[in-house]
C-alpha cells in the first residue's frame, strides 16, 4: 500500500476555474511581492488543503530571493 495521497480526478470545467482565477484581474498581474501574488498563493494552498495533499515541512510555503529591477550595466 502507497502513502500516496489521492487526488480527486479534475474534469475541464473545474480545471478552466482555477486557470481563470489565476490568470484574471482580481489578482492584478501576480506581480513579485504584491497583494495579487499572496492571494494566488493563498489560493492554491486552498487547494492543496481541499485536496488532502500534505504541506512539505509544515508549510505549503516557500520562502526564496528575488533580484528585482536589475540593469544592464
């Protein structure tokens, strides 16, 4: 026996939903470091929760750097 949690099949419809929401406006371009991109973040640890996957290292979280507004030169 696998210790493989199960993801519920995911038909188009639902699929399109969450492409939607991703990719709409209400998040505002999802940009490094705005509101757009913690919600989006938000959204697909909703997800992962609703879905019964297990967070990796207690978070579903990970922190990283970015290098932002870099110029040739």
């Amino acid at each position: 026996s696998s210790n493989r949690a199960t993801v519920p099949d995911l038909d188009a419809e639902s699929y399109l939903k969450h492409v939607k929401f991703l990719a709409s406006d209400k998040l505002k371009g999802r940009g490094t470091g705005t509101p757009g991109l913690e919600k989006a973040a938000d959204y697909i640890a909703k997800q992962f929760r609703t879905y019964g996957l297990k967070p990796l290292e207690g978070s579903y979280f990970q922190q990283f750097q970015v290098t932002v507004k870099a110029q040739m030169g």
